[in-house]
C-alpha cells in the first residue's frame, strides 16, 4: 500500500442516540481539518437489497427473520468492494450503522444467537473504531414518540441495548462508548477526538477483517 489509508469509523447505538446528526457534524468538521471524509450508512435503501430491506421497515412487506437478517448483511457486502477502495484512496469513512446493528437487533428476536446473527459479517472490512452513543431507555423515551418503523418500541430497544452491551465485551473490536445524553457539540468534540486518533492509527495498517 502507498500512502495513507482512511479510517473506518462506526457510529452505532440504540434508536434517538444522535447518530445520524453526529455523523454529519463528523464529517464536516474532519473536511475543515482537510482531511477527505465521507458519509455511507446501513441499510443503504438506495440499491436493489436496500429498497426491500426499506419495504420491510415501512412495514409494506413481510420477510421472514432469518431472511431479512441475511439482506441486511448482503446490504453490507454489496458495498464492501467501494468501502476497502475509498479507505485505500485515503478517504476516511463516517458510517452510520454497520453489522453491530444488524447482530444486535436480529438477536433481539426470539430465537435468535449472537453467535449465528455474526455469522454472515465475518470478514467484512473491520471498523478501526466503533463508537457507542449511549442512552438509557428512559432518556430516549424523554427525546418524545418513536416514529412508525418496524422496530421503534420500546420494550424491543431495551433488549437490543442488552445485545449491544454483550458485543461491546469483544476487546477484538475497537469499541468507545459516549455517554449520548449531553449537548449535540460537547457529543461531537468527544466523537472528533476519538476519529481524529483512529484516523492516525489506521493511516498506516492495513484494512484488517471482522470478527476473523
Ligand atoms: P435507520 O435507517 O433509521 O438507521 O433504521 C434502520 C433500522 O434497521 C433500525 O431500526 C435498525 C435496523 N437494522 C437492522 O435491523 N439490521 C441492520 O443490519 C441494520 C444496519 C439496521
């Protein structure tokens, strides 16, 4: 490899943790440093998995679980390819959900094992770091109404915090966690501080694999 790499950044956390707003924010503030930065996020409802996978959140189709569990990863693979070459282009990339998620929430359903749910994520790129935007259920409950997507109900969000917590115990994967209840910029200046050191970690590592 010549040159630097980019980092791979995970936002991840249970619904109403700010994700979305602190990857923005990431992102923006990484450019005005000069550094090339993009945004991604999973599911990517723009391809053709992605549309389905956006169907069976708006709760206008049915799959069944193991299935949509299985979409979701394809979601991931299909883009694995442009992930490894924007981070050997030197673009670090800020990504909004990944294959946390997809384990945490799938064995949030009855029936369901960690182990199994990880199964279809080996080997994707590794994240350099993940970082956990925490909140407790009552204080997300405080930030007002779950929308209408299939999974915003409390009493499921609890246990796929639970799940979250069990993944977190793996020292394999960079995890920090942020304590999500406080302003947008103190968030955002912890998060910044945190990429800014992985990104000088990772420059000259290769891109490793998860959970291999
Ligand atoms: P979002 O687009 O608002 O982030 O929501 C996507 C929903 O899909 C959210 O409830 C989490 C869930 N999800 C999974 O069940 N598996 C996955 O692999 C991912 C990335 C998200």
């Amino acid at each position: 490899m010549t040159g630097r790499r980019g980092a791979l950044i995970i936002l991840e956390g249970v619904d109403r943790a700010g994700k979305t707003t602190q990857c923005t924010k990431l992102v923006q503030a990484l450019r005005a440093r000069g550094r090339a930065a993009e945004m991604m996020r999973f599911p990517d409802r723009t391809t053709k998995i992605g549309q389905m996978i956006s169907l069976y959140l708006e709760k206008k189709i049915n799959l069944e679980d193991h299935t949509v569990h299985l979409l979701f990863s394809a979601n991931r693979w299909e883009l694995a390819p442009l992930i490894k070459k924007k981070l050997e282009q030197g673009v670090s990339l800020v990504v909004d959900r990944y294959a946390f998620s997809g384990v945490a929430f799938t064995s949030a359903k009855p029936g369901f094992g960690l182990e199994w749910c990880k199964n279809p994520d080996v080997g994707l790129p590794k994240p350099d770091l993940v970082l956990f935007l925490q909140l407790s259920p009552a204080e997300a409950a405080r930030r007002g109404k779950f929308g209408d997507e299939r999974y915003e109900r409390t009493d499921f969000q609890k246990t796929v915090l639970q799940r979250f917590e069990q993944l977190m115990k793996d020292p394999s994967v960079n995890w920090q966690v942020i304590d999500a209840a406080r302003s947008i910029d103190e968030l955002h200046q912890e998060i910044l501080r945190h990429s800014e050191a992985a990104i000088e970690q990772a420059a000259n590592q290769p891109v490793a694999e998860l959970w291999n």
